[in-house]
C-alpha cells in the first residue's frame, strides 16, 4: 500500500533554510513537530507564562492539523516539552481545553532550554485520521 505524503506549512522561513515542515500527513497519520509558542509576528507569545504559552502551541497544532484534512478529535499523543518541570501543572490545565475529550496518550518531560529561551515549552502532537 502507497500513501501520499503531504507536507504542512505555516510560513515560517526556517522551514525552508533548516529543511522541516510544521507536520506531514502520510496517509492516515500526522505528526506536528515540536511546536513553539511563536505569534503571527514571529515573537514569542506569552513571555513568562506557561499556561498562555501552551495555549498559543495548541492553537498552531490545531491550525496544522486543520490544513492537514483533520483536527484535535484525531490526536492519538501529545508530547509537553518543558524548560522547567515544576511548570507541569500550568502546561497541562492549558492542554486540557484542548484534549479533555479525546484523552490521548502523553508524555511530560524537561529540558535544558530551547533555540529561543523566551520559550518555556513546546508541543508536539502524532494524530491518526479515522475513517
């Protein structure tokens, strides 16, 4: 079986310098990348704050995986990438408004810090098209 695959783009000029895309859909399955709390504007949305940085990461998914033919109902795994873990709590009250119904499988974790250190998190999503 072949499946076609479809790279999703939301304009940022790294894109194309580094070589990644925002997602790509192989057939049923959709992978977001590591998803940056970056505004319209190309700053850094809620400086400082979590829980509106978190929001700002699901609102890019959620725009990718429109572009991509599927939405937040087909998220099967979430991934919070955290600069400091004790922001856990903060990252997944902001998660839940955007995954309270489908409960996908996830994963915490804490890292040094990000390319931009405004960043405090990233989000990266694996969503499964059903027929």
């Amino acid at each position: 079986m072949s499946f076609k695959r479809q790279l999703i783009s939301n304009g940022n000029p790294m894109e194309e310098i580094v070589g990644f895309s925002r997602a790509v859909r192989v057939g049923p399955y959709i992978s977001v990348g590591g998803t940056a709390p970056v505004g319209p504007d190309g700053k850094t949305v809620g400086i400082g704050d979590v829980y509106a940085q978190t929001r700002q990461c699901f609102e890019i998914i959620k725009a990718a995986l429109e572009q991509a033919g599927s939405g937040l109902h087909d998220i099967v795994r979430t991934r919070v990438i955290l600069t400091d873990i004790d922001n856990w709590k903060q990252a997944i009250e902001a998660r839940k408004e955007y995954c309270r119904d489908t409960r996908p499988v996830d994963t915490i974790m804490a890292i040094n810090r990000f390319v931009n250190p405004e960043w405090l998190v990233e989000i990266e999503v694996d969503a499964v098209v059903a027929d």
